[in-house]
C-alpha cells in the first residue's frame, strides 16, 4: 500500500502524524545494503531497498513521491527518491529504508 502523511489536530494546539492510504501497488522489492545504528534507548537496522512498480503519470495520487511510504506484510518503507526505471518507462524504481528495532 503506498500511503502518504497527514496530520490531525491533537486538540491541545498541536498535531498528530496519520498515514492515509493512496492505492495498492503490485511491487518488486530489492534489498540492498544495511547498517545497524545505536541510540541510548535501541539498535536500529536499516536497510535500503530498491522498489519497482507500475509507472503512473506525474501528478497521479498513484505516483509515489519522497517523504511517502510503502507498507506491506507488517513492514514499512520509508521513500526517499523515485525516479523512471533505467529498463523501461512502463516501470518506477523508488528507492526506500526500511528501519526495524534490533
């Protein structure tokens, strides 16, 4: 699912971070390298991961953009760039971080 934030009056003057969702993409995923980071409360792992679907025209709620993100069988990827498929216009490759706690 390709998803997209928004933010909901928290009713003390500030706001809430909410994903709404866009549409359901079919999707290949790649992963490619990790690192593992610590904090003073967790480990995380990220790994980035090449993400390849359909094309959709520029400007379509269908086309994902930076600062969206995937989400699928309990994980969530995180867009960073999007940008056409070096195979074919047909196809968007996005190129994404996956974060989980260690």
């Amino acid at each position: 699912m390709l998803e997209h934030e928004t933010q909901v009056p928290d009713g003390s003057g500030g706001f809430l971070r909410n994903w709404a969702v866009l549409g359901a993409h079919w999707a290949e995923i790649k992963a490619g390298s990790g690192r593992e980071t610590s904090g003073p409360a967790t480990t995380l792992s990220r790994v980035t991961h090449k993400i390849t679907i359909r094309a959709a025209l520029a400007g379509s709620d269908a086309r994902p953009l930076a600062g969206q993100r995937f989400r699928g069988h309990g994980r969530i990827y995180a867009i960073h760039a999007v940008a056409e498929s070096a195979k074919s216009a047909r196809y968007l490759t996005c190129h994404a971080t996956e974060e989980t706690v260690v």
